[in-house]
C-alpha cells in the first residue's frame, strides 16, 4: 500500500513538474488566481509583457491590484463575475495588452479558478496606425492620379497599381511623362514585379492607345518559331509554311505599340533584325526581298541584366544602346514594404470579389509579410493571397494559414541555434528563394554554381521535395 501511495506521489509531482515547464515555455503571458480573485500563478512571459512584477500579484486580490492602478480592469473578476470566457483590453502600468479570461469549472459546476492569457498588442496597434496613415496616403495618390488621367482605360489601369514607395512612385511618374513621345523604353525588373501593366500604361497614355498594341513574350516562343512570327513570311518560304503567306507581329502592330517582353531571352541572330527596325522603322518577311516601312512604339522588358549579357557576348551591344534610351527600373517588392498592406487588401477584395467570399485577414498576417523577402514578388503575393483565401474555412485568415516559407524566418530569429543548425536554416532559404524565382531545378543550380544532382542530394538532405 505504501508503494502505491509513493507512486501516486510520485506522478502527482511529475504532473506538476510538467505544468510548470508548459507554464513557463508559453510565449504568451499567463495569469491564474483562484475563485477569490487571489493571485496563484505568474509566468515569465506575463512579467516580461506587463512589466509588472509576481510580488505585485501572487497572494493579493486583484481588487486591491485595481485599486492601487496596477491593472485598468480585471478580466478576472469580469469572468466570475460572467461565469463565461470573455477578453480585454487592458492597461498594465501604461501598456496596453490583450487579455482573455478562461473559467475552470469543478465537478457542481462552480468556477474554482480562472487561467489569464496575456498578449502583447503594441506592435499591432503601431501595425493598425501605419495602415491608416497608409490608406491616407493612398486616398491622396490616387486623386492627384485622377486628375490627371483623361481616359477610363488609362484609369482602370493606374487602379491597378498600389504605390506609396518613393521609387515606384518615380517610376509610375516616369512611365507616365514618357508615355505622350515615341521613344523606346526599356523595363528593367525582376519576374513578378508588374513590368506588362507599366508597359500598358505607356502605350494607354499615348496618341497610340486607340491603335493595335501587340504583346510579345520573347522567352515563351521557340526560337526557330521566333523570326517567322515577328517579321512574318512569303507563301513557301519554308516546309509548312501558309501557301498565303502571313504577316509578323510587327506588321500586325503597324500604327500602335508593340511591347517585347523578356527581350534578354531573344537569339543573335534575330537581335541584328530588331536593331534594324529600331532604326531604320522597317520589316523584311522571311523568304521576301521588299522591306515595308512600319509606324511603331517599341516597349522592351527583361528580368536580366543586360550590361552582363552583353559581356558575354549574349547580346549585341549596339542594341543594347538602342533600346536603352528611356530604362525604367521597377523596384522589387521587398524593396517597397510600404505598399505590401494595400496590396495585401488590394487583393484580398479582389478575390472576395472574384469568389463572391468575405474572408478577412487579421493583421499579424500582414506584419509577418511585411518580414518576408517576396522572390516571386507581385505575382507570388496575389497566387498566395488567392490560395489561402479559398483553401481556409476561416472567415479571418490567421499567421497559421501562412505557409511555412514565409514565416520561416520569423521563427529562427526567436530562437538560439547552433551554428549547423543555422547553415541548413541558411541553405533552405537560398535554395527555396531561387527555386521560387527559376522554378527548376536544372535553372536553379546553374544560378547557385553547382550541378542539378548536388541540388537535389541538398534539397533531399535538407528535407525539401
């Protein structure tokens, strides 16, 4: 018998060993006191939210922490006073803090003890401030906007983008100044940054907007397809070929605009054809003699660095020149934090919208987006925003929903690791941030200097499919 009952003991005091180590570990600040309203348990995390030290709490009543003005209300009397869950705002010696009171009930039903769950709101609040000043900022950017705008086209377009970043600002600005001259320009930008709706509003902002405009990705057509599309063919310049003959997107783009998107990807021996429409304003069909004279506004993009390739001798540097009379740089967008919370309501309304949903995102989702470094830049943030959207049953989309990628690094920062641990933390991101940005493996190695089964052994190693 007395076996038994040291056993008992025994587990008794493991269990409690174990709720004080569950106590303590919670990030959040915990609070408990008894039916009386007398304090029992502080952790570390509530003394290091509220400032407020345990002697101030454990044994007192929580009236008489009241009334010395320690704590603005007590969510604890509210709960027994209720008998029901309930949450706060509070005031603890000037911070504010969100609490909620939970009641533990015994078996007749009567509260034996409330558990206090503090959280630190401060940065949510500074969150909430600098959305508002945000939206301010917007209201007034998008006025001066209209009035300048005279078409509804143009309108719908200048809608489409949300800045508030001084260097989206200046390149919007100078998309608009350069839109009313015929010059070429060149957008420079990363993959997903927005470069085609610039490109629309160079050519909805010119004396053109009325005329064709023809989009060209450079990269999506095969090359040996590439020159019979742009320049167009005669009937029987090759096996397969229209007996009709047909005319290239150039020809087709006569009288407008033509913009040529990922112009880096475009081979050689076709850049030496472009150089020559670029100066002459003139297109030779394959398998023709005549040139024809075209009227056109050339708008080029690239993700690539062109000064680079033209070191390498990837591209003609004559051309290079050509088309780099007006440049538009295009910041990324963890380059412009100021506009990721309009975008991010941006598109959360226009998926709503889109899904006849009214989903809501709470705003440490947009803190923690703010933290994180966008590879896939506008195009990741609206496919994210999309996905997370549909997929959560939730009507307000919580940090959890967020993938793991983007609230990685978040949750290494708050924790010590070794220095291993810290390598392969480092590897994950890099290799993550590449594979998002070149989207295979083989692309993704070449850019990272080694082979694609060394990426793949890494990836297996560091647990990435």
């Amino acid at each position: 018998m007395s076996f038994k009952l040291d056993h008992f003991v025994e587990n008794v005091l493991e269990m409690n060993k174990l709720l004080d180590s569950i106590i303590e570990s919670s990030y959040d600040g915990i609070y408990v006191a008894d039916a009386n309203g007398i304090g029992l348990i502080v952790n570390e995390a509530y003394k290091r939210i509220t400032g407020v030290d345990e002697n101030e709490l454990l044994g007192k009543n929580l009236k008489d922490v009241l009334n010395k003005g320690i704590i603005s209300e007590s969510v604890t009397l509210k709960v027994l006073e209720q008998k029901k869950p309930t949450t706060i705002v509070q005031t603890v010696l000037g911070k504010e803090v969100l609490v909620t009171g939970s009641p533990i009930f015994n078996d007749k039903g009567k509260i034996t003890h409330v558990v206090t769950n503090v959280r630190d709101i401060s940065e949510l609040n500074k969150l909430k401030i600098e959305l508002k000043e945000a939206k301010a900022y917007t209201k007034q950017i998008l006025k001066e906007i209209d009035d300048i705008k005279k078409r509804e086209e143009l309108k719908r377009l200048f809608d489409q983008i949300i800045a508030q970043s001084p260097n989206t600002i200046k390149a919007l600005n100078l998309a608009k100044k350069v839109s009313i001259v015929d010059s070429t320009v060149i957008l420079l930008g990363e993959s997903g940054v927005g470069k085609e709706v610039f490109a629309n509003i160079i050519h909805q902002g010119s004396n053109r907007s009325n005329k064709p405009y023809v989009k060209v990705n450079c990269g999506a057509i095969p090359p040996h397809l590439l020159e019979s599309e742009l320049f167009g063919y005669e009937k029987g310049a090759f096996t397969g070929a229209d007996g009709r003959g047909k005319p290239g997107l150039f020809e087709q783009a006569d009288g407008g605009s033509i913009f040529l998107d990922e112009i880096g990807e475009m081979p050689l021996e076709l850049q030496v054809k472009l150089l020559r429409v670029l100066q002459e304003f003139e297109i030779t069909r394959l398998g023709g003699q005549k040139t024809k004279k075209i009227d056109i506004r050339v708008v080029c993009a690239t993700n690539k660095n062109l000064e680079e390739l033209v070191e390498k001798g990837e591209f003609r540097e004559d051309l290079y020149y050509r088309l780099n009379i007006i440049p538009i740089h295009i910041p990324p967008l963890r380059e412009r934090v100021e506009d990721i919370a309009p975008l991010v309501y941006y598109f959360l309304r226009k998926t709503n919208s889109k899904y006849n949903l009214n989903k809501q995102i709470n705003p440490e989702v947009i803190y923690i987006m703010e933290q994180y470094h966008w590879p896939g830049n506008i195009r990741e943030m609206e496919n994210l925003i999309e996905r997370i959207i549909v997929t959560t049953e939730k009507s307000e989309i919580q940090a959890s929903e967020l993938p793991q990628k983007i609230t990685h690094k978040k949750k290494i920062s708050s924790h010590k690791r070794t220095l291993k641990e810290i390598v392969h933390e480092t590897e994950k991101d890099v290799i993550l941030e590449k594979l998002a940005e070149y989207k295979t493996t083989r692309k993704t190695a070449k850019v990272l200097g080694i082979s694609q089964s060394a990426l793949v052994k890494k990836m297996q190693r560091l647990g990435l499919s």
